[in-house]
C-alpha cells in the first residue's frame, strides 16, 4: 500500500458536537481533516470516529498517528526535505555559508 499524503505537518484543533465523523486516512481530501471520497481508487479508507458529547479534540493531519484519527506528535517526526536549487541543471542543493 502507498503512503497516505501529509495534508499538513500540525494537528488540526476542533470543537466537535456528538456524533458520527469519518477522518480522511488519505491525505487527499479538500476537507481536511475530514473524508471528502477522494480515497476512491485506492487502497484507503475513512475512519469513522463517534464523538458522544461536546469536546475539543487535535485530528492528525500527518496521517502518521499510531492512534488516528487523534494526533500523537508524529508530525514532529517527519523530515524536512533537502531544499534543492531551481536554477541548477542538478538540482544541486542549496549551501549557505557565514560570511565573515
């Protein structure tokens, strides 16, 4: 199975009245951090959570969570790409150096 695509690399805080929610396990929802069905076609799917009375509550965005759909810091974990150069052929990454 393909890894789920990181909507944002922070939880998202929420105030949620009971009932039922289906967190998006994809990655790909324009409803973050909710299910909007753009999990069609792949080997994903919602989770459905039930939230029985009024509370505040950090969804994982990551999609990296040991315990989804609630944040666990795993986004702390995530490595930040190597910043790469546009204007080089390569690619070659960016270096900065102190100037004396």
């Amino acid at each position: 199975m393909e890894e789920p695509t990181i909507a944002a690399k922070e939880p998202k805080p929420l105030e949620l009245a009971p009932g039922t929610y289906y967190w998006c396990a994809c990655g790909r929802s324009a409803k973050q951090p909710f299910c909007d069905g753009s999990h069609q076609g792949t080997g994903f799917a919602p989770k459905a959570f039930e939230v029985t009375e009024r509370k505040r509550v950090y969804l994982c965005q990551c999609k990296r969570s040991a315990n989804p759909p609630f944040c666990d810091g795993s986004h702390q974990k995530l490595q930040t790409p190597i910043e790469r150069n546009p204007r080089s052929e390569t690619g070659a990454c960016l270096q900065t150096r102190a100037r004396p």
